[in-house]
C-alpha cells in the first residue's frame, strides 16, 4: 500500500516538473559604451555590464549610453533620461522598454516571429515597430517620434492625441503609421489653430541623431578627446518631399554635443 502511495506521488510530482522548471535566462543584453555619468538601478553602470529584465537606465545632463541587446538591435539613450528595460527575449523577440521621460533612438533587428513585438511606451503613448531605426523623445507631456528607416505604429495613450504629424489630423486619437522621413507629436493638447503639416524638419532630425551619439570610446566631460565614431548623418528633402535620406560617415576628434531636456 506505502509503495502504491509513494508510486502515484512520485508520478505525479514528474508530471509537474515542467511547471517549477528554471525561469528562462531574463538576460537582456550589454553597455557598450557610455559617456559618465550613467547608471543602472541607482548603481554606476560600467562598458560590459550586462543589462537585465527591468533593469533601469539612467542618465544627467552630462551622461549618455548605449546598449546592444541579445538579439543584434542597439539602443542609445541620450542625456537627462531614464528608460526601463522591461523585457527582451530575442529567441521569442518579445520586447518591451518604457522611457520615463528623455531621448532615446532604437536600432531593431527584423521581427520575423508572427508574434514577435518590439514597443517602447513612454507616458502617454505606445510605439511599436517590426524592424526599423527610430528614435523617441518625452518630456513636457509630449511624445515626439521620429521614423529614420522602416515603419513605426504610434498609438496615443488616454488622453492623449496627435498635435503635430505629416499623415494624421491634429487631435486624432488613432494609431499613427510613419514611414521613414516622417514624425508626430502626441500630447494632451493641440493649440487653437493646430499644426500646419510638413516633413521631419532638418534641424529636428539632425538634433535627434547627435543627441543620442555614443562614442565608442569613452569621453571625459569637459576634455577634448579624440576619437573615432559613427554619426548617422540626415539629410531631409522637404522642398523636394523625399523625406530622410541616411549616410554614414566618420569624425575624428572633438566634443559630446551640450544636451538638455527633449523638446
């Protein structure tokens, strides 16, 4: 009778191995470089520390980072930011980030799973994308997104709606589309005679793009360094309507441009 007994716990404590298996690996990714002072939950962040899930990013006006997560997409948060890696799971490419407030560019690797997602949130708005570069900017209750390559789905979150895009009505409330060369502004409020419509303009694009550069090799505040990095370098058409054009190029030498709070 013992043994009987022993034999059906013993069935059944196997059968239910599966459910109090180990969590699966919650290892997000990797810093690769940074410009002091960052920091990862409330602790000195240094190049090669690993980033997990919910891990909180943070930066001052001074400090920037940028990070390559474990499926291939690279992040670059800019100065006086904070962004939470909520989750990243490349092998389900199911991701999530939310950027409290700050500057923030997205470098995503193809989604190809049918289900697979890649969304930053930020206070008042959802952006999610399939496999583009793109960069998102909060601060003063508004949401600006701007779509280098690929295709971005912003969705205003309550109370919020669209104050300023090229392919959507002030004041709408739906999902807004961008193709690359366009953004939108999502906010609380559309001012009294609205937004006149118009391409990303040149000194916004090229702002987003230099606010959220990371040398590769580190920068001492206040010092020249010289370095070689990759800046991303836009060209927008407006007159001729064909949007953001992207090339690459190197810099040697010179300074972290001076940053401030997103507008």
């Amino acid at each position: 009778m013992l043994k009987s007994i022993l034999s059906i716990v013993l069935s059944v404590l196997m059968a239910a191995a599966p459910l109090f298996a180990a969590p699966a690996d919650q290892t997000a990714g990797e810093v690769k470089a940074l410009i002091p002072a960052a920091s990862r939950n409330a602790q000195s962040v240094k190049v090669k520390d690993s980033l997990a899930w919910n891990d909180l990013l943070q930066t001052d006006a001074q400090g920037r980072l940028r990070a390559g997560l474990t499926d291939g997409s690279i992040l670059s948060l800019g100065s006086n930011s904070e962004l939470k890696v909520v989750q990243h799971d490349a092998t389900s490419q199911q991701t999530s980030m939310e950027l409290n407030y700050g500057k923030l560019r997205n470098q995503v690797v193809k989604i190809t799973k049918p289900d697979g997602k890649y969304e930053v949130k930020t206070p008042n708005a959802v952006i999610g994308v399939i496999g583009t570069d793109f960069y998102v900017g909060y601060a003063n209750n508004q949401t600006t997104v701007i779509c280098y390559v690929g295709k971005v789905a912003v969705t205003p979150g309550a109370g919020a709606k669209v104050l300023q895009s090229d392919n959507a009505a002030p004041g709408s409330t739906n999902a807004v589309t961008l193709t690359a060369g366009q953004m939108v502004v999502i906010g609380p409020d559309v001012p009294p005679g609205g937004y006149l419509a118009s391409s990303t303009p040149t000194a916004v694009a090229t702002a987003s793009i230099q606010d959220t550069n990371v040398p590769n090799e580190p920068i001492t505040v206040g010092k020249v360094a010289t370095h070689t990095v990759r800046n991303v370098l836009i060209g927008v058409g407006v007159a001729a309507g064909v949007g953001i054009g992207l090339g690459v190029a190197e810099t040697r030498g010179g300074t972290a441009p001076s940053q401030g709070p997103a507008k």
